[in-house]
C-alpha cells in the first residue's frame, strides 16, 4: 500500500515550553478561558492519543516522542464532534483531566495557563508555543520554575501519576 502524504499535511512540529505558575494574578490578565475534559485512549512513551472535549468541540490528537530536551515534537490533530469525543472519553485510560485554560496575552506572546481540578487539584501549568527552539520571550511576574521535558508534568502522565500522589 502506498504511503499516503495528504497525512503529513496535517502534521506539525510542536515547539513549547512549561513552567510552574506562582500565583493566581494570571487570571485577571486572561482574555480567554474554557473548560476541558480530556483522557488519553493510548500514552506510550513513544506517542499519546488524546481525546479533548473542549466547550462543545471535541479533538482527537496524536503527538509523538519529545525531543531529549523536551521542547519539540509531532503533533497531529482533528476536530471531531462533542458526541464523538464523549463516546471516546469513555473508552480513555483511567485517570480523565479535567482543568481550566486561561490564555493570556503577554508580550508578543500567548500563554495557555491550565488549572487542574479532580485528582491534579492545586497544579497550575503554563504552556508557551514557540517558532523556534531559541526563540525569546518576555516572562510574566506569575511564571515560576520551568518545567520543560519533566515528564511527570505531561497530561499523559498526569492522568497515570496525579499530582495529588506526588510526595
């Protein structure tokens, strides 16, 4: 069977960064937030699928293995209907997120800021998409430490390994 390139059309390389958030000041500088509920039908090391209902959207999203540094990867996504993300959230792994998104406007930037809720209660995340590995940014006075290529604060893992079993 011949490999069919339309599939890498909707592919792209994912450069982000993750930092721990310090306070709750980000909320009043947010211009957007939403809810989302997520769980992952597949999170092997080498590649997640991941089922999002986000407001009445659903998203069904395969990303793969991050780099050694944690900062770039392949993402792969597709919109779906909100039944069909229901129906796929029940299939999930144990261990759905539910959170909340900020996304705040800082600099040229945006940042997506992710309050957990459930078992992740008390874990705030925020998450920089860049163009480039060495691209620079101006950091809020709410950004903590950075917490890049730390596996133990993927979504993936924190559906297995919850925040709330953390010592």
């Amino acid at each position: 069977m011949p490999f069919n390139f339309l599939f890498l059309l909707d592919m792209a390389i994912e450069i982000e960064r993750k930092f721990l958030v310090t306070s709750e000041a980000f909320k009043k500088e947010a211009f957007n937030s939403y809810a989302i509920k997520q769980g992952f039908l597949n999170s092997h090391k080498e590649r997640t699928v991941r089922v999002r209902l986000k407001e009445d959207s659903g998203y069904l999203t395969i990303k793969g293995k991050s780099t050694a540094n944690g900062l770039v990867r392949f993402e792969w996504e597709k919109e779906i209907s909100k039944n069909d993300a229901e129906h796929l959230l029940k299939l999930c792994e144990e261990g759905i997120i539910d959170k909340i998104r900020y996304e705040v406007k800082y600099g040229n930037h945006i940042f997506e800021v992710d309050e957990f809720f459930g078992a992740n209660e008390g874990l705030i995340i925020a998450e920089i998409e860049l163009n480039s590995e060495i691209e620079s940014f101006e950091k809020p006075k709410w950004l903590g430490n950075e917490v890049t290529g730390s596996v133990k604060y993927y979504n993936s893992q924190l559906s297995l390994y919850p925040f709330k079993d953390w010592e």
